[in-house]
C-alpha cells in the first residue's frame, strides 16, 4: 500500500469512508429514559424551526421591537456559553499551569466546549429576525468594526475553530491518521493559548453588550462591571458543569473510562471544588461591592429586590460555602450539590440579566412562547445525542491508541 493510500484508511486497513458509514449505525439501546424524552421533543422543535423560517419569527416567538432578546439568546447564548467556560479554564490548568492531574477530563471538556459554541450559534441564527444578516457583525456592516458586537462575533467565531482543533487530534486518532495527529498535537498548546485569550476576550464581551441597555436593565443587576462579573462567573459556571456532567458521564459512559481514571475522578472534583470557592468568592465580593457602591437598598423591598437576595444568597453565598467545606471535609457528594446549585445560579444570573430584568418597567413584559420553549430545549437534547454519539466512538474518555502514546 503507498503512503497516499495509507492516508485513506484507518487502523485496521479499511477505507475511511466505509469506516465512517459504518460508525453512523445506532449501537446500544433506544428506550431509554433520555430517549423517550428527547426524541418527542426534538421532532416537535424540528416541526417549529421549519415554521419559524417559512412564516418568519413572530409566527413562533414573542420579542418585538422593543424587547428583541428573547429565550433562545437570555438562555441557548448568554447562558449557554457561560458553560461552555470550563473548557478555557481546563486547558490553562493543563497545559499552561502543567497541573496533569486533569488531564484524563481536558478532550471531555473541549468537546463540550465545541459543541455548546456551534450549537449556541445555531441558536443564535433562529433569533434573528433576518437570519441571513448573522454575517454583519463579522464584517461590520452597520456596526462599524470598533463596535462591542463586531469583536464578540469574531472572537465567538475564532475560539470555536481553535476548540476545533485543540480537539482535532482526538479525531485523527478516531481514524488511525498518525501523520495527521502528529501536527495536529504539535498545535496544541498555541492553540490552547489563543483560545484562552479569545475565549476571556468574549465571556467578557458579552457582559460588555448590556453596557449599552443601562436604561432598559433593572439597577440591581446593571452596573459599570457586568463584563467583569460575566468573565469572573464563567470560571465556577464552566467547572460546576464539568463537576455535573462528569457525574453524569461517569455512570452513563462508564465503560469508555478507565479504572486509573475512574478511581481519580474524586480527587479531580475535590480539586475543582476549590477553584470554584475562591472564584465565587472574588464574584461574590465583587456583586456586594457593586451594590454598597450604588447605594441600591430600596430596590430590595420589592418582588424583584426578594429575587435578587434569592439568587445571591441561595445560589451564589450558599454553594460557595458548601464548596469551601465540602473541600476541607472532602465530602464529594455535597460537592456535586454546590456544582447543581450554582448552574441553577447562573442561569438565573443570565435570564435576570437578559430577560427577567430587561425592560422590568414595562407595561407588558415578554414573556417565551411555549414554541421557543419547546425549540431552547431542542438545541440543548441535540447537543447532548451529538456529544453521545462522539464519547462513544472517538477516543474521548477512554485512552487513546498505543501508537498515539509515542
């Protein structure tokens, strides 16, 4: 067989395209719970989407004019790609900080990093009343090119082929192409530090959009420091889901990881655990800065005063202290509470910031059709069977190839 040959064909000598075609066959079961749940919801999501393009947004949504940011930006973007933060964070503990011990869950978390960018854009197309001007803001028609919106789009765009390739190597080993995943390797760790910049660049950048709705936001949740405070809240976003979904994975893909690996995923969450303190810490200092500082005591006597002191307190005071000691206790189990807590914190961070307290005084509020509902919830199950599909193939959580050892 010549080298061009070889290229082609992956590590048990058959041709990639059949191997490929063979890899798209449905393995495991069908009537699983998430299945039944997901499929119905799917096809309904699908059924919508279509309706959506053909008679236009306002067929299916309810933003106007006024209040033109609604669920699938506040929760599929805004707080999707909060996330998404724990991709940047890991691979700068990795490979910058050398810390190797989270090594084993780096690929896990760059794919999920990936996969939430690519599929929060799509989201981002259904939101636009015209889909088709989506390319503005990369070329700054209309913007201009020093607007805010105009460096989000690019840097949205770039760290998602930077995440594409510090992946890459995973997927040249899927197909036994070793030339391929030599270079692609060899690429990593510039890789991993453009996607960090790009990634702290845009996490802020998107706090920076709302600098410019400071009329329209409540005053409990707007202030000069939202991009701050958005770039501070990724990093215990991003690794509360790594702690969450690791869980997740560890019984469901149990058997694509190995026994080493298995046995240190404690220590791999307890050492997460502590930097998720001390980044709620530096978040939550600064929020009760922010609001000494502006001196906002009489908003808090008012329904929307008792949701901010819940969010704050319950979600961001209460597992910042669980996580601080669960860590000294070592009690893994109240550490995925903390990580479950603060993913419904910053949730509810992002849709007060982009819905709940956007136009608060407004004499009819927006409120999410049960179709945006149903299409918000299709772009999270889609993402979910694309990840599945990927761990149980591709050398994600298992070790990879011996050859790729070397």
């Amino acid at each position: 067989m010549s080298k061009s040959q070889a290229l082609y064909r992956d590590n048990d000598g058959q041709p990639v395209i059949k191997f490929i075609l063979s890899e798209l066959k449905p393995r495991g079961k069908w009537l699983t719970p998430f299945n039944i749940i997901s499929i119905p919801v799917m096809l309904a999501g699908l059924v919508i989407i279509i309706f959506r393009f053909w008679y236009g947004i306002g067929a299916v949504s309810n933003v106007t004019q006024e209040v033109p940011w609604g669920l699938w930006k506040g929760f599929n973007v805004v707080t999707g790609v909060a996330f998404a933060g724990g991709a940047y964070v890991l691979t700068f503990m990795v490979y910058i900080l050398n810390m190797k011990q989270y090594h084993s869950i780096v690929r896990v978390t760059v794919l999920n990093g990936f996969l939430s960018y690519l599929f929060y854009a799509g989201a981002l197309i259904l939101d636009l009343g015209r889909p088709w001007n989506i390319v503005n803001p990369l070329i700054g028609n209309s913007f201009g090119v020093s607007s805010v919106l105009f460096l989000v789009a690019w840097h949205f765009v770039l760290y998602m082929i930077a995440q594409l390739i510090e992946f890459s190597p995973v997927i040249a080993e899927w197909l036994g192409a070793k030339r391929m995943r030599k270079i692609l390797a060899g690429m990593t760790v510039g890789t991993v530090i453009l996607g960090i910049t790009l990634s702290t660049l845009h996490q802020s950048g998107l706090g920076a959009l709302f600098l410019m709705a400071k009329e329209k936001i409540h005053p409990l949740w707007y202030n000069e420091f939202i991009p701050i405070l958005f770039f501070v809240s990724s990093i215990f976003a991003g690794l509360s889901m790594v702690i969450f979904e690791g869980s997740i994975s560890q019984r469901v893909f149990f058997n694509h990881i190995s026994e080493k690996n298995l046995q240190a995923r404690n220590n791999i969450v307890h050492g997460l655990s502590k930097v998720c303190a001390v980044a709620m810490f530096a978040y939550f200092t600064l929020q009760l800065l922010v609001f000494l500082h502006g001196k906002r005591w009489d908003y808090l006597d008012t329904p929307l005063g008792y949701w901010y002191l819940t969010e704050m307190l319950g979600f961001v005071l209460l597992p910042m202290i669980l996580f601080f000691v669960s860590y000294r206790k070592m009690n893994i189990n109240h550490i995925k509470v903390a990580a479950i807590l603060t993913i419904i914190g910053i949730i509810m961070n992002r849709l007060n910031v982009s819905i709940i307290g956007y136009r608060w005084d407004a004499a009819v509020r927006y409120v999410p059709s049960w179709m945006e509902v149903v299409v918000a919830l299709t772009v999270v199950f889609t993402q979910i069977w694309i990840f599945r599909y990927i761990i149980t193939r591709l050398p994600v959580l298992r070790d990879p190839p011996d050859w790729a050892k070397e």
